[in-house]
C-alpha cells in the first residue's frame, strides 16, 4: 500500500488509516512492519459467495492527510 500511494513506511505509520468493507467482517488488515494489505480473517467462499461463480470482496482504504 505504502509503495502504491508513493510513502515511505513511516509516513504511512504516521497517517490514520482505514479499511472499509461491506459487512461486519473486517476481511482485510494492514501489516504494520510492511505496509502490506493482508487478509485479517478466513474468508470462506462458500459462505460469501454460495450461487454466484465470480466472488469478489470489495474494501476502500482511507488514508488521512495530504499526499
């Protein structure tokens, strides 16, 4: 994420952060020591996506402050 938006780790730890997904599960997490967006919890296919044959899980990351 960090290298996405162009920051430095640090400038990226120094920003408010957010990972918004529909639902409750929060699906998707960022790795603090790497900037890396990772996956926060199982995700089961079966669950999310029963009938339908292309799944996608959709999240928005907010990042605060100027870039």
């Amino acid at each position: 994420v960090a290298k996405d938006l162009g920051l430095q780790l640090l400038e990226l730890s120094d920003r408010t952060l957010r990972i918004l997904n529909k639902g409750r599960t929060q699906y998707f997490a960022l790795h603090g020591k790497t900037g890396h967006l990772v996956t926060a919890e199982r995700i089961d296919r079966e669950q999310l996506c029963r009938l339908v044959e292309k799944c996608v899980l959709r999240c928005e990351l907010i990042v605060e402050g100027q870039m």
